[in-house]
C-alpha cells in the first residue's frame, strides 16, 4: 500500500510513485495536481486564495497565482518534465453563495480562474476538472496511475 501524505489547507507536497496525495474537506479552495506520467512524478497544491493580498509575500503555497508555479518547480527538482506535465482542478465551490451580493464572483470561481491562469502561464495542460457548485469535496492522487478521484458526500465519486 503506497504511503497517504494529506495536504493541508495552504500546503502542497511532492512524491515520486509509489505514493498518494489528498486534500480533506475542499470547499472554495482548489486543490490543483500536477503529474509527469514517464517520470511518475506527481504533486498537489491546498490553494486558499487565488492571489496574496498587496504587501504579503510570505505563504506563496497558499495562493493560486504562486502555488502552482512552486510545485512546478518541486516536481521538476524529482525528475518530472516540464513538457509532460497534465494537471487536474477540483474544488472551488460557491460554499456561502447566499451571503454574496448577486452577480458577485464567489471566492471558489475566483480560485479556479487563477489556477487555470497560471496553468496556462505553464503551458501545462488541464485534462480533468470538477469545480464549482455549492458542496465540499475531498481528493485522493495516485501517483503511480494518475488517477485522481474527487468525492463528494452528496455528488458521488468521479475520476478526473
């Protein structure tokens, strides 16, 4: 049985396979996976926000904007290519849509937009998501198949 490294909240972490990285309790945060699929090189960011507010530099693992270009370098420190690396979002639910302003973006949608920017910014493909909503949601990655499966108490199991 591959070793379980949960993520914390604003936290990310690295493995090469056998392993596997989860994300408890997903709400408006994203967890965003990162996988080389020759090198079995995998990782997972917890985001929180998707950018630091003005004048804070510290905790770059918690924001989107700079999570995800961090675990690009990490998991190209293990062995993992640039050019192969495919990704995954889930999360960024609307948890508290009801205590929004109407036509407001929901933390959750703002969240997700950041890390398909700094995706893109990558040049890293996205090939699976499930985001949005208004439920939580939990994450197991296998880095030794890629599989990553998102659950949902109320909204099932899918594979991404």
């Amino acid at each position: 049985m591959p070793e379980r490294i949960n993520v914390p909240l604003g936290e990310f972490a690295v493995v090469v396979a056998p392993g596997e990285l989860a994300a408890v309790g997903l709400g408006s945060c994203v967890a965003v996976t990162l996988w080389d699929p020759e090198a079995l090189v995998g990782g997972l960011a917890h985001v929180l926000l998707p950018s630091a507010p003005p004048g804070r530099a510290d905790a770059p693992e918690r924001f989107a904007l700079t999570a995800v270009p961090l675990l690009a370098r990490r998991v190209t420190a293990l062995g993992a290519e640039p050019s192969r690396l495919v990704a995954t979002l889930s999360g960024g639910a609307a948890m508290f849509a009801a205590l929004q302003p109407p036509g407001s973006i929901q933390t959750g949608e703002r969240n997700v937009l950041a890390a398909r920017a700094a995706l893109r910014e990558l040049g890293v493909v996205v090939r699976g998501e499930w985001v949005g909503g208004e439920f939580g949601r939990s994450v197991r990655f296998d880095v030794d198949t890629g599989v990553v499966t998102v659950s949902s108490v109320r909204h099932g199991i899918r594979q991404l």
